[in-house]
C-alpha cells in the first residue's frame, strides 16, 4: 500500500534497527474513506454500514502487489457516501490503521446501493 500509516512507518524502523516486529495481522479489516487517510479523509464506512469494518483476505503477494482474494461486500449502504480509499486495519473497531490506498476509481453510494468489492479489485502494493 503505497501509503503506510505512523503505526507502520514506526513498526517497521523498529524492526530495521532490530527490535521486533509487529504481529501478523490474524484477520485484516477494511474501511471506507473520502478522501486520504493521511491527508484529511474522513472515514465514512459506519455511514454506509453502520456495523463498520468488514474482514479481507488477500492473496499471495507479486512482487510486491497483493489484492483481494475474496468478494468484500458492506451489504445494501444505510446512507449515502463519496468513496475515494479504502484502509486496512488490524481490528473490527478501534486498532491500528495499517494502511490506505486509493481506489481505482470513486464511487458515489447512495442509500440502499450494495456496496461491495469483487475479487481483484482492491489492490496495494508495497513500494
């Protein structure tokens, strides 16, 4: 993911001088922005599904590259939201942001739209 957040960024340069790493991420969760993450988006995914997170599984990385392996579906938007990222955290609630990434292209949700994902179409990728 092209934008790692603090909690990264200081995980990993711990991990470069030689203190441990993070965990392995048990279940990575995605949310919803309107904007960056790291550049005052607002998270916008309880708007859409008031549940919040949803749970992601990706795929075997490619040089680098990784993407969603696995349909991720919010089910029918409670209300309407602009989508223009997308962030992974390793928690339902709360947690640590881990990082964000734009998506291929926004998407305006109205209420009742499904909102969901298919295979393939959120993609990162470390760089």
């Amino acid at each position: 993911m092209a934008n790692f957040s603090t909690y990264t960024r200081q995980a990993i340069a711990n991990w470069l001088r030689g203190n441990a790493a993070m965990p392995a991420q048990a279940q990575p969760y995605i949310s919803l922005w309107d904007g960056a993450p790291t550049d005052g988006g607002s998270d916008v995914t309880v708007t859409i599904r008031p549940a919040g997170r949803v749970a992601v599984s990706f795929g075997n990385p490619a040089d680098g590259a990784m993407a969603n392996d696995a349909a991720v579906d919010f089910g029918e938007a409670d209300a309407g939201a602009s989508v223009t990222h997308f962030a992974l955290h390793d928690a339902d609630a709360a947690g640590n942001m881990l990082a964000s990434a734009a998506l291929d292209a926004p998407k305006t949700v109205n209420a009742g739209d499904p909102v969901s994902f298919p295979v393939g179409d959120l993609t990162a990728d470390v760089d």
